[in-house]
C-alpha cells in the first residue's frame, strides 16, 4: 500500500481516513474486524437483522456491525 500526501489540506479531506488505515496496518485484530464486517455487509438478509439490533439497543448500525463482527470472530476462535 503507498500513501501519499499533497500537504496538510489533503490529509483534513480525508476526514481521518489515512490515519484510521495506518492505525489499522499495525493491529491485525482491526484488520480482521474490518474484513468481517464487509463479509456481512453484503448478506442484506444479515444486514437487515443487525438493523433491527441497533435500533433496539439505541446504536448506530456501524456499532452494531463492529458489535457483532467482534463477536463472530471470538466464536471463530473458540470453535
């Protein structure tokens, strides 16, 4: 992956997406995270569930994909 950078203008209009990727390289458990919850993005049967969740519990539905991916990959692990 090569990031560059134009100056500190184009770094603000990324609205911290560089920073979130490198953050992300170096731990490999976000990096999983990540994976997993593009994995369930594209279940729309899964998708409308996980809605219906974060509705109930008064999240967003980001928090609750995160909520839940973290969950599957701790079910992986133990399985």
């Amino acid at each position: 992956m090569v990031v560059y950078s134009v100056g500190y203008q184009w770094c603000r209009g990324t609205n911290g997406f560089v920073e979130d990727a490198l953050t992300a390289i170096k731990d490999p458990e976000k990096v999983k995270i990540a994976l997993k919850m593009n994995e369930m993005e594209s279940w729309p049967e899964l998708m409308e569930m996980i809605q219906e969740k974060a509705e109930n519990k008064g999240i967003t539905l980001e928090e609750m994909l995160e909520l839940d991916a973290k969950w599957l990959i701790e079910n992986e692990k133990q399985q």
